[in-house]
C-alpha cells in the first residue's frame, strides 16, 4: 500500500533534495543516507541498546518479542508516532480512507496490483523527501489526496463510479462533495450547430419511449413486491425471536415457492388438457359425504385429482384417423394431445427442473456460509459477530444477552476442557455412553420401521378392515404417531449424553431424527409398491398409492396441529400455573424443519399419481405458517441453543436434496421404469411399463418420416445408452476433486500468509522498542541537561554563601 | 415548501438514492440522461426514503418538520435513541456518536440518519458493514481494540448488570482467547484489517448486522 510512513528525524533538508525528483535507481543513495542515521544513533545507544535487550529477556523469558512497556507510560512522541501508523489511521482517519480508496480506483482501473513505481515508497527504506512532513495528515495533505481519488474517479465510468463511491465508509456529505468535483463537465458538448435540432426530437422521442419502459417496469416491480407476503409477520418474528427462528419460517417460503412451480406445470401441461377434454366416467358419481377431506376417497376418486382419471389416448384427435377411446369431438384449429405422453414427460420435466434448482439454491447457500478456516477463531467470531441488531424489544434483547453469555460461559468451559485432558477411564466412560445411545436410537428406529411393516400386513390381510373407508385413516394415524413420539423418545436419551458441544448436539439430533424417518418411508414405500400393487392385482392400485400418500399428507398436518396445542399452548399453561416458571417452552426449530422436509417428500413421491397433490401441500403449508406463527408469538421463547442460522439453512437445503428429493426420484425411477401398470385406469393402462409411452412415441416417429430423425438417434445414444451415463459422472466427479483440491490449496495459502504477517508483527514490535529507546534517551539527555544548568545557576549563590559563610 | 408532506425533491431522491444502499432493489433499471436541462435521474425510491423522512420528521418538533428545514436539523441524541429499532440496543450510544457529523458529536441530522439506514440496510456490502462495525466497537476511539475496549464490548453483549457480568478471571481468559484467535501480528491489539478477516470468516454477520425500518 502506497502509504506515506511519517518520521520525524533530525536530518537537515538538503537543498539538493528539493528539486530532483528521486527515482527507483537511486535508492541505494537513500539507502545510504539511511544506514548512515541509523549508525550516527546507534552508536549512541548502543549501550542502552545492549540494556534494552537485557532487560527483555529478564522480563519475558519467551523468545517472543513484547511491546517494552504498557502504552501508557511511553512517552508523548512515541505514543504520537504509534497513532499515527497506518494500520491505525484506517481505522479512524478520514485521509487514510481517502487514500485507502484511491488505490482500489487505481487497481480496478488499471488491472494491476503492483502500484506504480513512481509513487512506491518502501515501508523499510523512507525517501528523503519525506522527511519534513508532520505527523498527522495535515489539510493540505488530505487535499491532495482527495485531489488524486477525484481525478481518478472522473476516469471511470458513471455506474462503476457511483458504485465505488457508494461502497466508501465516508459521511454522506463527503461522498457529494467528492461526486460533485469528480462529475465530468458536458459544457463543450452542448450548443452544437446543426446536428442539434435533429438529435434533440430523436432524443426526447428515445427519452419518453424509455419514460414509459421504465414506468412499465416499476408498476411489474411493485406488483412482485405487493405478491410476496408475510413481510411485517417476518419483521416482527425477527424482532422477537432473532435469526434462528426467522430461519424457519424462510425456509417454509422455500417450500411454497417449489411447491408452486411443480403445481404451475401440472396445471398447464396434464391437468388443464385433461378438463378441457372430460373422458366417459364409469359409473355414477358416488355421494360426497365429508370423509374425503381426509381419506381422499369416495367422490374424489374419479377426478382430475388422481391418476386413474386420465386418458390414455390421444386427445383432440383429428376424425379422420380414430384412436381406441378417442372422442371424435375435435376443436377448430386444435392440436392433437398425446395424454400418455405428456403425463410422463409433464411429471419427469417438472422433477428435472425441480433437481436443478434445488440443487443450484443448495450450491448457492453452501457458497455463502461457508467459509476456509471458518472452525477456528471461535471466541472472536462469537464475541464480534453474535449480536442480531434486528432484535427490538427489550426482553427479547435481554434474551439474547443472556444467551450470549451462556454461549461464552460454555466456550471457555469448553475451551478448558480440551487444554486439560481427561483421564482414559473418563473417555472410555463417554465413548461407552455414547455408543449405548446410538444403539438404543437406532433400535427405535428400526422398531419403528417393523411396527409399520407389521401393521401393514395386518392391514392387507384383515379383510373386514378394507370395506370400511374410516379404516382406512389407522394406518397414517399410526405412523403420524410414531412420526412424533419417537423423536422426543430420542430427545430423553440424548439428555443422558454428556454435552461436549452443543452445536454437535443439534447436529446429532438431527441426524437421529432423519433416520427414523427414512427408516419409516423406505418400509412404506416397500408397501406400496411392492405389495400393494400385487394385492390390488385388477384394481386401480396407482389410485389406491395416491390416495394413501394424500391421507399420510393430511394426518401428518392434523397431528402437527395436536401437536402444536399440546406440545406448546398447554405446556406454557401448565409451566406458569402448576410449575410456576418462568420460561416458556422453547421453540425447537430442528423438529420442524424435519416436519416440513417430511412432508415435502410425501407431496415428491406422491405427484406420478395424484397430480393436484402440490395445490393440497401449499394450502397445507400457508395453514402451518399461520398457526406455527401465532403460537410462537403466544407461547414460546428463542431456543437457548446456539444457531448459525446461514450454515443451518445450508444443511437444511441439503436434506432437502439428498435424502428426501433423492429419495422420491429413486422411488419415481422404479414406479416408471420397472412396475407394471394397472391395466383398468389410467394413461398407460395398456401398456408394460411407464416408460413404454416414450419408446412407442419415439417408434411413432421414426415412422413418421426422415425429418424428425435426429429425435429418435438422441433418444437412442443418449436416452439408452448406459455410456453417456458413465460420461456424465465421470465429469461430475472429476469437478468435484478439482474443487476440494482448490480449497486445500487455499488452507496452505492462507497458513503461510498468517505465518509472514506474524513475521511483520515481530518487524514492527522490534522498531516500536528500538524507537521507544531512542525518545527515551533524548529526554533523558534533555533532564540531565537542564539539571545542569540548574546547576550551573545555583553553585554562584553557594559560593558566595560560603564566601560569606 | 411548507406544509406537512414528506415529499423530498426528485433531484436529491435520485442523489440519496446513487450515494446509499438503500434503494437498490426498488430500482428496476437506472438511466442517466443528460440533455440540456440538466442530468434527470429516475428512480422509484419513494418507499424507502420517505419512510425514513417520515420517521426522521416525527423526532422533530412541530415548526421544523417541512422538508426544507428538516433536512437542516440536528436531532438530540435522546430523540434518536428513542427509536424502537434503537431502544434495545446496548450499542445505541455508540452507533450515534459514530454516524454523527456535528462538531460536539451530540445530534444526527437527515443525512447522518440516512447514512446510519444505509450501512444497516439489506444490500450494503459486508465492507463498509464491518468497517462501521469496528468503530462502532472502538469504544476510545483510537483505530484499534485493546484489551480495554474488547471488556467493554463483552459486557455490553452480556449485560451490564453486577450479576450478568462474567467474573474477571473469565473475562481475562476470554479476552486472552480472542487475542490469540485475531491477533495475527502480536501487538496486542486488533486493527481494522484483521477484524475484517475475522468477520470474513463469520458468514452470519451481514445478516445480523441489520436494522429493518
């Protein structure tokens, strides 16, 4: 950094030195001049110099430099020099701002970043023309500098310009001045002859056709800004509750945007079509009583809402050439709409784009909250970086005071912990403990999933049980019941672990939760698919799997709602009236994220087979956030816990994608590529698999003539081909090492940056004492020097005293 | 200009608007046309400044609150900090005498205000945030964090009451961590550079160094 370093040194101005203008090649002569100072004092102190060191490693003992003294008993010059060294004056100065900014507008303009030679100044040799500066910057100097970032300012362009500006840690009165003097004047360019009647109506015809553009997009703008909602609900949560639970509720906003893209192209592409174009119901309608609101059965069965509904043929056909099933009822000017078809590529277009924003929103999070070296530096990191300033009522602030106190409390326990080791037993004890309650979780789990299994079974073999619709609801009841239980069974167990981190411990609770989930899927999707489908043999058995999953849908948001009254509206009551405490319970963000993830899987695996399954999980999702909003506000208090809440949505995002999106693809995957569908209903009732309707399609064409022949090659090299597969993962693997290899390569960096600028440091404490010595010297110098002529002023009046004595 | 209305001229919206962070997302697109009555800026920044004219205006007594004179007054420190977005914030004081311009650093006007919105607002970069973070936290004044300033700073974050402190063998020790963890030159104090790289590896801190009007 091209920063002037401000000395004073008695060293007379050489007239000579004025007037040249001091290159890079006569630096040895400066270099010189230099070593001949330093020798000129240090030949004087070289005894306090032997001194100096003497005495610092009587005090220190340490190899390690120290400042020589506290900073408050140094003297005014020294404490002078140091307030004025730069890595101070940044800090405070608005000079050192200035200039600070006028070399970022140099290297962003000039792409470089080795400043110019002509303005380098080496921090180790000072040229001698700087010599008769003061101490701090002075108006005069801070002019020039202003003066400099002015004329570079005019180089660049409007926007960078104002963007830099924009970014300056100045006052805004500053930044006006500054923009002001760095405006280029356009005063030549105005009054030009001639050309000027023409261009001035060609300009005002652009300036109004832009005008109105402009207004046109702001009206769009606003009406966005007008569709999103929530944005006082949000604020006033924040202002309660602090980020961590903000992150909750933005992560529900997530979710209905996804769910809101799916329901768009089911809508467009499968649903509308299919209204458009009613096929021949079956029978009469049966009678709507008001069951189906939860079993999903009954009158909705035979509608747009299920899969079993849908044609198989090819709609709005032209008479001439009839399809079996087909309606001869064309629309003028219609287009002929292959249903099969477009059920297919509707459901694997949607689960495509869907992938890739999940997957880009996940690599965006990832981006922003990670950071290299972020697990170190953890003290400063909580001290500097902890406070949330959009809290603003009183007690939620002192909340979070006192969650940042425990948080530090806990860090230094910590902290004392892994600098005094524990004793072997004392491990052994924890890792036993420890595997015992994995073990009993993970039984849980596992017994959970047999129960399902178990109970599902008995559910295909009682055959009472099947006429009855309510019968239907047992088996979502029960698992939506385990759903619940099993994790505060875990939350018990976990409080026998002893606590070493509690970020570890949100973490693991997460993770335990998790597997009891997909463990209870996996076996439900087993069900399905594999029994299921055997049993219901004849039968429409994709209808029977949808209205499972909408059943699982609505008794999860009907026990979610029990819960919420229970688990928090009477917990309060009973903590203030019969406990007397005063807190309120807190609000355990991890448990209802899984809640909301969960749900989000059921709608995934649930699309290929009830297409309005999305419009049922947004309403379900904008009820959730109203009711888990207001029992917030009544009931509950922050979690004490502490909450990254940037690295948590990442892990949340990832969930999202891995398991749960992973997981409803697999389970797509195999219903399009390996069952057979049901041969009474549906739009591939006549065929052996799903995917069937793609290669007849694709035959079709390739019948069709040559001009559509590249379709049917692309779908025979790429779409079959297990090589292209390989290829495309082969790439994908080979990025993902190149990465990780780059962020090591950045550790290494980083280590030996710290390395060289703890070097700098040891540099500069070494000067600082050196300096220190030299003042220290001078005033003593001056003491004894006016003693001395103290002196010299009293013996007179002594001697005469004695002559007189 | 007299009357009550919080209606700031178009020329100075646009120039707010261009030297702060505020309005960025209320922009769709921004042009400059410079013909001959002079360059026209538009923007639509109506919501966010005047929501902040509007609050600036109701700290004001009754006679000052037209715009011309509004953007002249100098607000009291008690007027500002009884903002609700300020009131519980134990850095209130300091976030005052830090964005203000008046020679005896006492009293905000409109445009210290605007700035204070600004470097707190959603799109402000985690830069100029952490800069105004450190001096926020310099609580002499001096351009870097002793071990003074770091134990004030610990208990405004906890609390300044007796029995909310941390005890003082604690506080050494934490402070002792702090220094070891960002210190990287050994002088014993935290400069502007190495604060920046400790926020830097803090992805949370331009989240929670907002304040939402």
């Amino acid at each position: 950094m091209a920063q002037p370093l401000a000395f004073i040194l008695d060293v007379p101005e050489t007239p000579g030195d004025q007037g040249r203008d001091l290159s890079p090649y006569d630096e040895s002569e400066v270099h010189d001049s230099f070593q001949q100072l330093i020798q000129e004092q240090s030949q004087c102190t070289a005894q306090e110099g032997l001194e100096l060191q003497q005495r610092e490693r009587e005090v220190t003992g340490s190899s390690q430099q120290t400042l020589w003294r506290p900073e408050g008993t140094q003297s005014t010059a020294t404490l002078r020099i140091l307030a004025s060294m730069p890595s101070r004056t940044i800090g405070r100065s608005r000079g050192a701002i200035i200039s600070q900014y006028y070399n970022r507008t140099v290297q962003l303009r000039r792409r470089s970043s080795r400043p110019l030679l002509g303005n380098f100044v080496h921090s180790a040799r000072p040229s001698l023309r700087l010599y008769d500066l003061e101490l701090d910057p002075t108006a005069r100097e801070e002019e020039e500098k202003q003066s400099l970032l002015v004329k570079e300012l005019q180089s660049l362009a409007v926007a960078q310009r104002d963007h830099m500006l924009r970014g300056m840690p100045l006052s805004l009165a500053e930044k006006r001045s500054l923009r002001e003097k760095s405006r280029t004047p356009r005063g030549k360019w105005r009054g030009q002859p001639g050309s000027g009647g023409v261009c001035s109506c060609c300009g005002r015809l652009r300036y109004a056709c832009v005008l109105a553009l402009h207004s046109l997009g702001l009206v769009l703008l606003s009406a966005l800004q007008a569709l999103m909602p929530w944005r006082y609900a949000l604020k006033r949560i924040g202002g309660q509750f602090g980020s961590s639970v903000l992150s909750y509720f933005l992560f529900l906003k997530t979710l209905l945007a996804f769910n809101a893209l799916l329901l768009l192209l089911l809508v467009a592409f499968i649903m509308g079509p299919q209204v458009a174009f009613p096929p021949a119901l079956p029978g009469p309608a049966p009678v709507c009583t008001g069951l189906e609101l939860l079993t999903g059965a009954g009158c909705f069965t035979h509608t747009v809402m299920y899969y079993g509904h849908y044609s198989n043929a090819t709609l709005n056909q032209p008479c001439g050439s009839p399809l079996d099933g087909s309606q001869c009822t064309p629309r003028v000017g219609g287009l002929p709409y292959n249903m099969p078809l477009a059920y297919l590529s509707t459901v694997g277009v949607s689960f495509f784009i869907t992938c890739i924003t999940l997957v880009y929103s996940m690599a965006h999070s990832f981006g922003e909250s990670y950071r290299v070296g972020s697990t170190s530096g953890i003290h400063a990191i909580t001290v500097f970086c902890s406070w949330d300033y959009k809290v603003t009522q009183k007690r939620a602030s002192r909340l979070q005071q006192d969650n940042i106190r425990t948080r530090l409390k806990e860090l230094l326990a910590e902290w004392q912990l892994r600098h005094s080791p524990r004793s072997v037993c004392g491990r052994l004890r924890q890792a036993a403990v420890l595997g015992l309650v994995w073990l009993l979780c993970l039984g849980t789990a596992l017994g959970c999933a047999v129960a399902v299994h178990v109970f599902s079974e008995f559910m295909i073999q009682s055959p009472e049980a099947v006429g009855q619709e309510a019968a239907l609801l047992v088996l979502p009841l029960v698992v939506g019941l385990l759903n619940l239980g099993a994790p505060y069974l875990c939350r018990v167990l976990a409080a026998l672990e002893p606590h070493d981190s509690p970020v570890l411990e949100v973490y693991v609770a997460i993770c335990r939760n998790l597997i009891l989930k997909l463990a209870i899927l996996g076996t439900l999707c087993y069900h399905w698919l594999g029994r299921r489908v055997g049993v219901l043999q004849g039968q429409c058995w994709e209808d029977f799997v949808g209205q499972e999953l909408y059943r699982f849908l609505v008794m999860d948001f009907v026990l979610m709602l029990l819960d919420t009254l229970f688990g928090e509206l009477v917990w309060r009551i009973i903590s203030e009236k019969k406990l007397k405490r005063r807190r309120k319970p807190e609000f355990d963000i991890a448990r209802n994220v899984l809640e909301l993830i969960y749900g989000q899987t059921l709608t995934w695996l649930g699309v290929l087979f009830s297409p309005l399954l999305p419009a049922v999980q947004i309403i379900k999702l904008l009820l959730v956030f109203y009711v888990k909003k207001t029992s917030l506000l009544a009931n509950c208090q922050a979690p004490r816990r502490p909450w990254l809440a940037s690295h948590m949505s990442t892990v949340f995002l990832t969930l999202l994608c891995f398991p749960a999106f992973l997981g409803a693809a697999v389970f797509l995957c195999y219903a399009v590529w390996q069952v057979k569908p049901s041969s009474t209903c549906g739009p591939f009732r006549t065929l052996d698999t799903m995917y069937e309707a793609g290669r007849v399609w694709v035959r079709h064409l390739e019948a069709a003539g040559p001009r559509v022949s590249w379709l049917p090659w692309v779908h025979r090299y790429l779409g079959e081909n297990t090589f292209f597969v390989f290829l495309v993962s082969a790439l994908l693997l080979a990025v993902i090492y190149l990465n990780i290899q780059v962020v090591r390569g950045q550790r290494k960096v980083i280590c030996l940056l710290k390395e060289q600028i703890s070097n700098e440091g040891e540099d500069k404490i070494f000067l600082i004492n050196k300096l220190h010595s030299i003042y220290e010297r001078k005033e003593r110098e001056e003491r004894s020097r006016v003693g001395t002529t103290e002196e010299a002023a009293a013996p007179p009046a002594l001697l005469t005293d004695e002559q007189d004595a | 200009m007299g009357g009550s209305g919080s209606r700031l001229s178009k020329e100075l919206l646009a120039e707010y608007q261009d030297l702060t962070f505020l309005t960025k997302q209320e922009i769709l697109l921004r042009e400059v046309l410079d013909n001959e009555t002079g360059s026209e800026r538009f923007g639509d920044c109506l919501r966010q400044h005047s929501e902040a004219h509007r609050r600036f205006c109701e700290l004001l007594p009754q006679e000052q609150r037209s715009v011309e004179s509004s953007l002249r007054a100098q607000v009291p420190f008690e007027q500002i900090l009884s903002l609700p977005e300020l009131k519980a914030n134990p850095f209130k004081e300091r976030i005052c005498r830090v964005f203000s311009t008046s020679p005896a650093k006492d009293s905000l006007s409109f445009e210290d205000f605007l700035d204070l919105l600004s470097v707190f607002s959603d799109t402000a970069t985690p830069d100029i945030k952490s800069h105004y973070a450190f001096r926020i936290f310099d609580f002499d004044d001096d351009g870097t964090l002793n071990r003074e300033d770091l134990s004030r700073l610990v208990n405004c974050l906890t609390g300044e009451g007796e029995d909310t402190r941390l005890s003082a063998s604690e506080m050494k020790q934490l402070i002792d961590n702090i220094l070891e963890e960002s210190d990287i030159d050994r002088d014993g104090t935290i400069n502007l550079s190495e604060f920046q790289h400790v926020i830097s590896r803090s992805p949370d801190f331009a989240s929670s160094f907002k304040i939402v009007l």
